[in-house]
C-alpha cells in the first residue's frame, strides 16, 4: 500500500479540483492511503509519501503552484515523485520543470500510463467526491455533479486556451453513464453543473438535452422537495441561439439556471441581444453573462456593454448580472498584462469597484450609473480615481476625493493621458517612486493622493 499525497494550493478555487478527486479514485483502486490537502500543510510535511500530486489552474497562479512543490520536496525520496498537472502545467510546462525538479504531466489523462506505468484512461473515472469533506475550504456549488457530455469548441479564439487544452471538438461521454457511476459510489446528488465549453454547437444537443431531463432534471423537477439546478457553467453561445431559435425550446424543458452567455466583444452584440431576447420570451429570467475586457476592446467598449445589459435587463423584464473577466495570456504569470488600447490605471479602478459587489454588476439602473457612471467620461473619471476614493465613495466626510477631483477636472485631455502613463510607470517601480513623484513637476500634488506616503 502506498501513500499518496493530493495537493491543491492555496489559490482562489470555486470548482473541487476533478483531476486530483478521479487521481484519488484510481489510488483507492488499488489499495492505496490517499490524503488530500489544500496549500501547505505542516503536519503533511512532516510525513513521507510515495507520491505527490501537485494542481495548477491559471497560469498566473504557477509561482504559487511552484512554491507549493518547493515546500513538499522533502516529503519524497526523488523529486521527480512530486507529480505536476492541470491547466497551468499543460500550457506552461517549460516553467514548472525550470522551477522545480518534479514530474510534468500535460494535458488530460485521455491515454493509458499517463499517469504511471499500468494506469487507465482516467479522465473517464469518477470523480472521488468524498475526499472533499476532509478539508475546511469549501467549493461552489455543493452536492452537484460535474459532468462533460462534450469536449473542445467550434471556435478558436485566440484569447481562450480551450483550443490548446481541447483541439478537437466531439462528443465526450454519455450523462447517464456519469451519473449513473457516481450514484453507485456516493450517492444521489443535488445539482447538475456541465463544464463543456460549447455545448449547444454540437450535433447531438437534442440528445444531451433529452438526456438531462431523463435524469431528473426536467423544468421544475425537484429531488429532496427542493429544485434541482443545471448550470452549464462555461457558458451557451449566443451565435448559435441567434441562429437556431429552436435549441431555446429545448434548453427550456430543463431547470436551467443561471442562463449564462458571454459579450466579449461588441462584435457579437447583434447576436447578443437576440439571444437575450429569445431566451427572455422563452421565460428565462436569470442571465450571468461574461464580459471580456483587457483584449482588443476599449474601455468605451466595455462601458457600453455594461450600457446594453442594463437596457436589455429593463426591455424583458429580466436580471442580467455581468460578469467581468479581465484579459491575461495564456502565458502569463504575473497578471500584469495591459492591452495596448487600455491603462494599468483603468483596470486598476474597474478591480476596486468590483470589489464591493464580489466581481459580479447588477443591472439596477442607479447601482450601474453609480459605480461606473453615466457616460463614458464619468466612468473614465471614476477608474482614475486612487483606491480609496473609489472604495469609498459613499463617503461624503472624504474631502480628500474632491480635492482630487478638482485637480483631475483641470488637466486637458492630454495630461490625463499622461498622469496615466505616470501612474503605470510608478505602479511597475515601486523601490524608484520617491524619486520618481520628486520629478514628476506640475503632475506631484494629484500624485500625492495616490501615494500619500510620499
């Protein structure tokens, strides 16, 4: 019997991490101890394991991901018997093996002795949903399974790491036989959250569809006398909606919720209101929409997506909550990209605002006006403001704000652009910025309310 460490660091994680719980169903199987941990854990440390499995997620979240093997290394006998994967390690590999001396393992667990010598295809196990109740952290949502009934996309856009992740589009396994499996092994559950990443485009949506309602998860169908939710989590295309306004009366036989579409772009926003409006005359109520910024759009791009969602959610009687997802490369490990059309300084001031409404935006007409403004030069004007002045604006004692506010209203459009720049140069040098504010000339008394300590 061998022991076998399973490690999720301590980076913000909604969803149970899948690789790790079907690693734990394959270690189980063959009579393995298998203990799962999130981030450091002294007491796991201190004892030797035969294995270690290491997650990663997002690529900017790779030096924790490193530092976290870095700290296990002494729990093994060979370092390469810390075992590294998921979606970082599998677009990044190269900068996990020069950080650490581990095993890598890219891609999904799709082919035999991926893991090991003798291992199975394991990306078709179910998941071991039991080891979760070990841990403290708690996941989002609970008592759901986690299914994919297809793998890929159609598109291959070139901001997402779908296509280097999933190149192929097909259809992955049946629901029934996923389901089935874990309620043989843990038991009926709840909810019901799908993580294809585009569902509706595949040929089959009818069957998957049928599928879900089979299972108990029909409109209004409810399972412990509570509704039973399906979440297709990654998102339904609304190009596909626009153009096949039957697949709405389909997905409406089952208890979807929330409807989830995406408005990247302003490209797709002919496509974006139909699906809204279709979706809405076909009773959905509930719309969490993501929202990309950060890539080829514009800060009045993105004001006037927030503009649309608030006119559409008054149109239909309906809730569209936004939210926004800033653009980082996939091979990014600081999450300090600015796209050339944006400034450090505007994302800087779109972070602070979400953070009082948990990264979501309602669509209340005087909640949306209040924190991003009227018009584009008021939410301009607000994501220019230092933190403080944005955190607390309801504040009326802050004389501070509009002290800064008069300065800021004297400044050409030119000089606003320039204190931006000044702004992304200090914000990149911090160890020069005393410097650097001593010879910043007319732009030092405004730059004091954002480095007060200077």
């Amino acid at each position: 019997m061998r022991r076998i460490l399973l490690v999720e660091p301590d980076y913000r994680s909604k969803f149970p991490p899948l690789g790790l719980m079907r690693i734990a169903t394959y270690h189980k199987a063959q009579g393995d101890a298998v203990t799962f941990v999130r981030g450091r854990d002294a007491n796991q440390r201190s004892r030797r394991w035969h294995r270690i499995y290491v997650a990663s997620l997002f690529t900017w979240e790779l030096p924790r991901t490193v530092k976290t093997v870095h700290y296990y290394r002494q729990s093994v006998s060979n370092p390469m018997d810390i075992v590294v994967g998921g979606i970082g390690a599998t677009l990044m590999p190269d900068y996990v093996r020069n950080s650490a001396d581990c095993t890598v393992v890219t891609g999904l667990l799709d082919s035999r002795n991926k893991l090991e010598r003798g291992s199975p295809i394991l990306e078709c196990e179910v998941p071991d949903y039991s080891m979760l109740d070990r841990v403290e952290f708690r996941y989002s949502p609970t008592d759901a399974y986690f299914l994919k009934a297809t793998k890929g996309c159609v598109h291959k856009c070139k901001f997402c790491a779908v296509p280097k992740l999933e190149p192929d589009y097909k259809r992955y396994r049946h629901l029934r036989s996923q389901v089935n499996q874990t309620v043989l092994r843990h038991g009926e559950l709840q909810h019901m959250v799908l993580l294809d990443n585009n569902v509706l485009a595949h040929p089959d949506i009818g069957l998957i569809v049928n599928q879900i309602r089979d299972l108990g998860f029909g409109y209004g169908a409810k399972h412990n006398d509570r509704l039973r939710y399906v979440d297709f989590n990654q998102g339904i295309d609304a190009r596909i909606i626009a153009q096949n306004p039957a697949v709405v009366r389909l997905i409406s036989s089952i208890n979807l919720s929330p409807a989830r579409l995406a408005f990247d772009t302003m490209r797709v926003e002919d496509s974006y209101r139909r699906g809204v409006e279709l979706m809405a005359q076909a009773g959905f109520r509930d719309f969490t929409n993501y929202m990309l910024y950060n890539y080829t759009d514009t800060p009045e791009d993105f004001h006037t997506r927030l503009q649309v969602n608030m006119e559409l959610a008054e149109t239909y009687g309906v809730s569209i909550t936004g939210f926004p997802m800033r653009y980082v490369p996939i091979d990014d490990v600081s999450r300090r990209y600015v796209s050339p059309r944006w400034k450090w300084r505007y994302l800087r001031g779109i972070r602070c605002i979400l953070l009082a409404t948990r990264g979501l935006v309602g669509t209340n007409p005087d909640f949306v006006q209040g924190a991003f403004g009227r018009t584009y030069e008021e939410f301009i004007e607000i994501v220019s403001m230092p933190d403080r002045y944005i955190i607390f604006r309801s504040d009326n004692k802050d004389h501070g704000a509009h002290a800064w506010r008069r300065q800021y209203r004297k400044l050409g459009a030119s000089e606003r652009l320039e204190l931006m720049d000044i702004l992304d140069e200090l914000n990149r040098r911090p160890r020069e910025r005393g410097r650097l504010m001593r010879e910043s000339g007319r732009y030092r008394a405004i730059l004091r309310h954002y480095y007060p300590a200077h």
